[in-house]
C-alpha cells in the first residue's frame, strides 16, 4: 500500500461540480471546496492516515486543534457560497474510546489525566446511590457451608467394619431416608427453610451417622439398619421436632461468648448462727458409725500374729506376681530388685487410662433400645477401642487385705493422750503413691477444724522402693521427696517473741523418715475421742496403719443415692453445696499438678461444718433454742 497524500493534487476532481467531500484528494478550481484549500488535509494528517491504516490505534483528538479547524473551515464555505456539509456544522468532539478488543471484559480505569479534566455529572436525588455505613448490629456467627462430600463411605482411621459395597449400600438406603424426610419436610409450608436440609447436608448427615455406627465394627450393621428402620418409621412432625432441637442444639453451641459472659454464682458463706462451743457441741450427732463397715475398707481390730503369718507365706508362695492396678496385667514384682538388671519389676511399660469409665447421657438420634457404651473421662474413648491414653515406665499393684497391710506395718489404735484437748477436732488427708510393697503413704497433712489451721504438712518415706510417686493427684515429684529436708518439730508458740500463728506451714515440705514416724506424729494430735474429719477416711486411716473409732467421714456423711460401695466424691460435694471448685489441676514445667493435700483437709472440714448448720435448721424447726452456750431442747420432749 502507498499513501494518497499530494499525489491526485494536480488531477482535477471527476465530479468537481457536484463534489462535496470535505478531504477530497482532486484539485478543484478556485472557489470549490478543495482539500488544499481548507487545509483539513494539513490540519489533521493522524485522521486521514488512520482511516487508510486499520491496524493502528485512534488516537483522540485535542479540543484545542478542533476548534482552530472550525474556524479556518468557516471563511472558505462563506465566500464559496455553498452550504456547509453536516459533518462540519456540529461541534467537533472527541472519538469514542473503544473497548479492548479481548475475550473477557476489563473494567475501564482513566488515567490520571483524564481524570483531573473529566467534571463529574451533577447526580439526581432520585438517583442517589445507596449509602454504603451501616448502624453495627451484634449477629449470631454464621454458621460455615457443609464440606462438600460425595455419597461414599467416608475412610476410617481404624481397620473397616465390613467391605466397600456393604457400608455403601447401607449408607445409601440411609440416605434415601433423609433425603425423603426433608423432602417431605419441605413441602409443607408451615415450615421454616432454615429446618430444611440443603442437599449437601443430607450427604453430610447420612455420612455422620454412618462413620459414627463404624467406631464399634462388633454391631455395626445392627446399628445403622436400626438408624434407617428409626427414620424409615418417622413422620413429618417427628423429623421436625428433630429438626428443631438440632438447630436449637447449633444455636447455643454458637453463641458461647453470650452464656459465658454470665458471672458465676459466688462461694456460699458457711453460717450456722451458732458458736464454736455449740458447733462443737452438735457433732457427735455426725458421728460415722463403724458397724458394718469393715467390709468395705474400714479396719475396726488390729489383725493378730497368726493372719500375720498367713499372709507372709501366701506373699512367699506368689514369688512377687501381682495384677496391675491399672491396666489389669500380670507381672512380677522384686521387693530388693532382680539381680540380673536390677529391676523392680518385670512386664515393661504400662498402657492405660488414667480417667473413670462413666455412662453418657443418651442422644436423641439413638434408637430405642440402643445399648450405651461406657467411656473414659480422661480421653473420651469407649471401653475397648484402645489399650490406653497413658503410658507408665511399670506395673503397679494396690494392696487391700488387711493381713497383707499388718505384715508391712502392724496396726496400731490412738492411744491415750493427757495432754490432748478432746473438744478439738482435726481433719486429715494422705497422698499414697505406688511401691514394691503396694500403694503407701507419701504425704500426710492435719489441719485444725474449724480454723483450718494447719498442724503438720509432711512428706513421708515410704517402707519399699518407689515404683510411682503418682504424681498427677498426689502432687508430690520426684524432685519433692529428693530435696525434702529432714523433719524438725516447730518451736512452741510465743505471743510475746512473735505475731506469726503458731505451727505456720514451711514453705518446702520436710519429710520423715516412714509411716510410722508420721503416725506417731498424728498421735501427738489425737485422742481416742477427739473427732477425726475427712473423706474416704478408711484410705488414709489404712495407709497409716490407724484405728480411730471417732471420724467423720463425709463420704458417708453425704451418702451416694445407689449406696456403698458407691461414693459421691469430695470435688462434686463441695461444687454442690459450697459452689466451691477445688482440686484444679495445672500443667507446670510440663506436669500435671496434682491435688493439695492441705485444700482436701479443709474442703471436708467445711462440709462437716456446712452440715452442722444444716442440723442445727432441723433441730429449730423441731423447736431447740439457744441459751447462752446451751442448746435447749424443745419443751415437753
């Protein structure tokens, strides 16, 4: 191609007569319209070329440049007499910008310049945007769309209850099920949609089921044909009370902010409107008989040489095998170690689960007749799925008959003691960790009732070689009885030397030198009829080989409602009729704390004392009265 520029100049135009064209490349004689003439070919040569070469860009024309053409065009139409054509009688404005030629669209953005000149339209009211501020609400947390899951069995992190095709087929005739409830759900037009299940959900649901029926592979075909004979036999309104409580259920679960900001009802007060002498006073009432209880731990007489004997020919003829106390496993134990490897006992490392196995509550899904499975409060796990969430380096084993107590330490009772106050109770608790000879006393704390003042809080070394300090609730480590000074007796109280309280707890426990040291401590304390406060008392009275015939035990003081041998524990007693929260354990240096002995003490001496009052409101009703420090009978009686 060539430019027509100046090259057909000197031809004249063909249709020179008739000729209109404003950029016409002919010559035309004086006083017709000529390109040359006009000087538009002069004036924008970019335009002429562009409208030649289609492959290049249009470029916009400068307002400055159209209105000098504008008026350099005007004189010449004037003195030619002739009428303007009409692509000159209008304002000369800029080309229309053109689209990217893309196969997408591009969302058009000015450059700076454009828009620094570009005036903004005035805008109408009745055009007026939306304002984009808006008031802030507090709104439930929206609640993440279903994970996107086709209708296959999901994979299992446990070996599969039975093959592909079989989990397929139920789970899809359970999906079936679901998906024919809400379908029916959503038809009727009483309903809410936030009732109706989207169809992921469904898939969801159905899955959910499935995998949870697959965590006990002995019964899990009978499970998840009962799920879908449960819900082929379901009605509308039964999947919607369902429905409801799911959704209910989803709601308090994702508002925790809100019920959590509730402020927790504070400790009750202890007051029993009476004074120490009249508490004192009110006591023996609480008294915990012994009749009866030898068969569930309480030891009532110091057994004799002869069971003695017996017990240490049956320790002889077992040659060390006991059963672990908590993973049930056989093993040996070597009081004075193996000679091979110095071993204490054989059977390697101990898997186990620290928590009590408990009944949970029963879902709404589970069919009638369903049998629950007991589970672990430590893990969560069912009984059965695992050998244990817990691993110790050994077996360790708790000794119970009396006989086998007697050959260890022999029992002794509370002898009598001149110089002990009998109207001054005093509240215990032992810690007992494993050892070669079973479970032994470790820790041994007395506290005064009802100041809680403490009397003594001592570590004690126990008579075998340690296998388990059981740390995670006896609280004492291994660094505790290691760097443990020697007891020393405290120096007698001095008002006039010191404003300390009398016998003030060390800051690092002292230990003695074995159980028996300890006992003899406790003795110091004791009477035959002082009363003794705790819980679970038959524990800490057999580990210190001690018979006391005047306890109240609180474990019997607030009985279990299915009786012994079941037993309502110290934690759920205070949270109940206290709303008091103990034995919190923490995690330091990477262990877990474990309980306080001194907390233990006192927690059962604040029962004791709770339910004084709780006798003394009895007794007013019955109309006893006060005189003074006297409790009156009611008259007549």
């Amino acid at each position: 191609m060539f430019t027509s520029k100046g090259l057909f100049s000197a031809i004249e135009c063909p249709h020179q007569d008739t000729c209109i064209l404003p950029r016409c490349i002919f010559k035309h004689p004086s006083g017709v319209l000529g390109a040359k003439e006009v000087g538009v070919e002069d004036k924008i040569p970019a335009l002429t070329q562009e409208d030649n070469d289609h492959e290049s860009r249009r470029k916009r024309q400068k307002l400055d440049e159209a209105s000098n053409l504008k008026k350099t065009a005007s004189p010449s139409f004037a003195a030619s007499g002739l009428t303007k054509p009409s692509s000159l009688t209008r304002t000369v404005s800029p080309p229309v910008l053109k689209k990217p030629q893309n196969t997408f669209t591009t969302p058009f953005k000015p450059s700076p310049s454009q828009t620094a000149t570009k005036v903004p339209p005035k805008s109408s009211p009745t055009v007026r945007p939306a304002t984009t501020s808006k008031t802030p609400e507090t709104k439930l947390p929206v609640k993440a769309a279903p994970k996107v899951e086709a209708l296959n069995p999901r994979q299992l992190k446990t070996p599969s209850p039975a093959t592909h095709g079989m989990r397929f087929n139920l789970l899809k005739a359970l999906h079936d099920q679901l998906k024919r409830l809400n379908s029916e759900l959503k038809k009727d037009e009483n309903n809410a949609e936030k009732l109706v299940l989207s169809d992921q959900a469904v898939v969801t649901r159905a899955l959910d089921v499935e995998q949870d029926a697959a965590s006990t592979p002995s019964i899990y075909s009978n499970l998840v044909k009962n799920k879908i004979l449960q819900y082929k036999r379901m009605t509308v309104i039964q999947w919607k009370e369902e429905r409801e409580k799911d959704l209910a259920a989803e709601m308090a679960a994702s508002i925790p902010s809100i019920t959590s900001s509730k402020p927790k009802e504070p400790p009750k007060p202890i007051e029993t409107g009476l004074t120490t002498k009249q508490e004192l006073s009110l006591l023996p009432r609480l008294y915990t008989p012994l009749t009866g209880l030898s068969k569930h731990g309480y030891v009532t007489s110091i057994p004799t040489e002869a069971d003695i004997e017996d017990a240490k020919k049956g320790i002889e003829a077992a040659k060390g095998w006991e059963v672990c106390d908590r993973c049930k496993t056989r093993f040996q134990v070597f009081p004075e170690r193996r000679e091979e490897d110095g071993a204490l006992a054989s059977g390697g490392s101990c898997t186990y689960h620290f928590g009590k196995p408990y009944w949970p509550e029963r879902s709404v899904d589970d069919p009638k007749g369903t049998k629950r499975e007991k589970r672990f409060r430590c893990c969560g796990e069912a009984m059965g799925d695992s050998a244990g969430c817990t691993n110790s380096p050994c077996h360790v084993f708790k000794v119970s008959e009396v006989k086998r107590l007697a050959a260890i330490l022999q029992f002794e009772e509370t002898p009598e003691n001149p110089a002990k106050d009998d109207t001054s109770p005093v509240c215990i608790d032992g810690e007992m960790g494993y050892t070669v000879f079973g479970l032994e006393l470790i820790r041994l704390t007395a506290t005064s009732w009802p100041s809680g003042e403490c009397l003594f809080d001592i570590l004690v070394k126990p008579v075998g070689h340690i296998l388990d300090l059981n740390t995670r609730y006896s609280g004492v480590s291994p660094q505790d009885m290691a760097n443990a000074p020697p007891y020393t007796p405290p120096l007698p109280y001095s008002p006039s030397k010191s404003n300390l309280a009398p016998n003030p707890t060390p800051a690092k426990l002292q230990i003695v030198t074995s159980p028996s040291e300890a006992r003899t401590l406790l003795f110091d304390h004791l009477s035959p009829s002082t009363p003794l406060i705790g819980h679970g008392l038959e524990n800490d009275l057999n580990a210190t080989r001690l018979i006391h015939r005047t306890i109240i035990d609180t474990a019997l003081l607030f009985p279990h409602k299915a009786g012994l041998p079941y037993r309502n524990g110290l934690k759920m007693l205070m949270s109940t009729h206290l709303n008091r929260v103990i034995q919190t354990q923490k995690i330091i240096n990477g262990q877990m704390e474990g309980h306080d002995s001194k907390e233990d003490a006192n927690a059962a001496g604040e029962l004791v004392r709770w339910r004084v009052g709780e006798e003394w409101g009895r007794m007013r009703r019955e109309g006893w009265s006060r005189d003074g420090n006297v409790l009156k009978p009611p008259k007549g009686s």
